[in-house]
C-alpha cells in the first residue's frame, strides 16, 4: 500500500512534519510518498529516513512536475 501525502506549497520542515505524522498509520513495509515544491524536502527527507530508521526508496516525478519522494516504513 501508498500513501499520498500533497505538501505543495509547504516550506520546510512542513513536509517533513506530516511524513513523520503520517508514518504510524501505515503499516511496516508499507510506503509514503511525499509530493512537495520546498526544495529542501530532498535533503529533507533523506536525512529524516536515516535519523528515524526507515527507507528511502527515491525520487519520482508527479504529472505536474513536483517531486515526489518515496520513503517505505521498516519499523
């Protein structure tokens, strides 16, 4: 299972707040993929995966051009 989260518009660490608030409502194994236009979400992201224990599976690109970056729960 995905969950979407749309943190378009949303300035650091917004994005990072709602991934760590979104995490326990997904199952472990499950992903979160992060849709957000703050560029420091990339780095963002990567640094949260590895503090908290979980995954980073990447960045993919959203229709309309946003990042998306994808994050699968291991714990």
């Amino acid at each position: 299972m995905r969950l979407d989260l749309d943190c378009r518009g949303l300035r650091c660490p917004a994005p990072i707040i709602a991934l760590a608030k979104a995490l326990p409502g997904v199952a472990v194994g499950d992903e979160i993929a992060v849709a957000a236009t703050d560029v420091a979400a990339r780095a963002d992201t990567q640094a949260w995966c590895r503090m908290r224990g979980q995954e980073y599976l990447g960045e993919e690109t959203a229709e309309d051009g946003t990042p998306v970056y994808r994050v699968r729960r291991l714990s």
